[in-house]
C-alpha cells in the first residue's frame, strides 16, 4: 500500500475564502434532470454542466465561470462526496450481502506501525518513532478503512449491485503561457504535450518530486516536453535567490545542474554559497556567475514566474500543467494539478494528452 503520511500531516489546508463559493458551484451543479427509459420508468440524474442564467437568450453554462482556482475546490469537493457515497454504499451493501464481511478491515499492528515508520524518511524527520506512533496508527487505521470500502465499492459495481450516477466536474481547460521557461529538450521542437512545473528550491513537496519527474523525462522525453518557472513563496526567504543563480548557471548552460543540486542542498544551502554550487555543477566562467547574481539580472524573470502563475490561479507549489503544447503560441492548454501529485496521476493524464495529440494531428 502506498501512502504519503507527510503530505496529510504537512497539508490538507482549506482555502477557506473561496471555500464557500465552491459549494454554491457544486449546489449549482446538481440541476435535476429526469429522464423517461425505454420501459417507462424514469430516473433522476444530474447535470455537472447546467445552464445558470441566458442573456438576450444565450445561455450561459457553469463551465463558463470556471478558473484553474475554482476547478480544484470543485474536484477537492466531488472527491469528499464521492468518499462519503463510498462509505454509504458499503454500510447498505454489509446489510445485504453479509458474505461481505469476510472481507473485514485489518487491524493495525505494532509491525504495521514499525514497517511504515521505517519505509518513510520523510516521517522520521517529523518526530521519533514514540512521538509519531499514535499519528501513524490513526493514518494506517484511515487507510485501512478506505482500501477496504473501495474494494467493496468496485466488487459492487462488478457483480451488478450498484449503479454509480455521480458525475465529477467537468475538466477545466487553462492556457498558460510557456514564457521564459527553461526546457527539458530531448528531440526535437514542437512537441504536441507539454509538463510545465512551477516550483520553488525550498518547497519539500517541489524537492520530492523532482525524482518522479526525473522518471516521467526518461520515459516520455521524445513524446513530451518539459518545461520549468520559478514560484517562490514569499515566506521561503531564500527561494527567490536560489532561483536567480539557478538562471545565472542556465546562462552557461548548466540550469539543471545546479537546479538538482539545490533542491539536494536546500535545506543546509546558504546563498553566500551558491559560487561553490556553481563550480561543482561545471559553471565555467564563475567571475560571470557572480556578476549576474549580485547584479540581480534575473530578478525580473523571476518575478515574471510568479505573476503569471498568480494569474492562472496558482497558489502554492509544486504546481503542474498538463496539456497540448502549441510551439507557434508558445502556451500550453490542459489540467492544473497542485501539492504531492501521485506518479499514476502523472502517468494517466500524460498518456491522455499524447493520444489527444495524435488525434489531432491526423487531422
């Protein structure tokens, strides 16, 4: 079972100011509609796209007043739902089908505890194993709990016992610019995906995933192109500079290089240590390195990243789009994903969008 206890532990914040006009938004989303069968009987449904209002009799759709911010509370809220629909189904389903209690939920075990505590470094940078034994405990319990109730839910749907009509929201299609980001080439222009990252050095999610992406480029770099912008938080006082030297050393080529060795640096780093940095990477000219970074030459990039990431709605790090890569335009049009993005999550949607652009172009 693969699980991510510090990003439950280290997350899982609300963004409370929008919080409310999502649910109005998912209320708005459960227009009912009936529909009459084939024997005569009828059934409610729902619409995850219904009209909401008409000017001078064009309508006007809930998809309509969608942004990249509103997007991920509406999916952060179907996915709260569609979790309690779950775990009602499976309460409804033991009364039916008492076999299913065979099946029954796992107790957690000390081994249980030890084993995950062990497998996890980024846990035992929370505490020792007797601070984080009862957390650790409650996690697995939860996870236990909901392998067992989807297991349930899709036995359900296999043996014919459950028709499942919750639709989620539709996809929402941002087009973000590409700018000034560095790119991961591998083959040539033009290439119809594109994995656009905006991160920040002293993020520890944008740090842990930079060895899924390191996979993801392996595995589809003649297929999709990789680019990355600077998102440093305001309250990371460093990340800002890191992000300048990194575009300091991408001058002599060397912006992947240094940009590994930060995020593995990071936490001990200090910017009046950057020169090294450079030198370990293979930054030739280093009078010159200096020079761009205390000039701040790249400050303007820098702060260019974090204004058009403001203006998709990006609010916190690591964030990825995913989508069609338009080279003439230079923008990419997909899904936005934020915070510990699974590497299946990653996988699913690449595949999705490279099929999509051979689609188009037979066309």
């Amino acid at each position: 079972m693969k699980v991510d206890l510090t990003f439950e532990l280290a997350s899982g914040f609300v963004k409370n100011f929008i919080f409310l006009t999502a649910l109005f938004f998912l209320a708005m989303s459960i227009f009912d509609r009936t529909l009459v069968w084939a024997d005569g009987s009828s059934k409610s449904i729902y619409s995850n796209n219904p009209i909401i209002a008409e000017v001078d009799g064009k309508k006007i759709l809930l998809d309509d007043l969608k942004n990249a911010e509103m997007q991920e509370i509406l999916m952060q809220l179907f996915q709260m739902q569609k979790n309690i629909l779950k775990y009602k189904i499976t309460e409804m389903l033991l009364q039916s089908h008492p076999q299913l209690k065979s099946d029954a939920v796992p107790n957690v075990t000390r081994k249980d505890i030890l084993q995950f505590y062990n497998s996890q470094a980024a846990v035992k940078e929370l505490g020792t194993l007797h601070e984080m034994e009862d957390r650790i405990r409650q996690f697995l319990k939860k996870s236990f709990q909901e392998s067992y109730v989807d297991r349930v839910y899709r036995r359900a749907l296999s043996e014919g016992w459950l028709v499942d009509y919750m639709i989620k929201p539709n996809d929402f299609k941002l087009v973000a610019e590409i700018g000034e980001a560095v790119l991961w080439s591998n083959g040539g222009k033009g290439k119809g995906v594109m994995l656009l990252e905006f991160s920040d050095f002293q993020c520890p999610f944008c740090k842990r995933v930079q060895k899924t992406l390191a996979m993801l480029r392996e595995r589809y770099g003649d297929a999709v192109e990789f680019g990355y912008r600077h998102f440093p938080l305001p309250f990371h006082k460093q990340a800002r500079g890191f992000a300048e030297a990194a575009e300091c050393a991408r001058d002599q080529g060397k912006f992947w290089e240094m940009q590994s060795l930060i995020y593995h640096q990071a936490p001990r780093m200090e910017l009046n240590s950057l020169r090294q940095a450079a030198k370990k990477v293979g930054v030739k000219n280093l009078d010159e390195f200096r020079s761009c970074f205390k000039s701040g030459k790249y400050a303007s990039r820098v702060l260019r990243d974090i204004k058009d990431g403001s203006r998709m709605g990006i609010q916190g790090t690591p964030t990825f789009i995913i989508g069609i890569h338009d080279y003439e335009s230079a923008t990419v049009t997909g899904e936005m994903f934020s915070g510990a993005v699974p590497e299946e999550k990653f996988i699913q949607t690449l595949e999705k969008y490279i099929l999509l652009s051979k689609a188009e172009s037979t066309h």
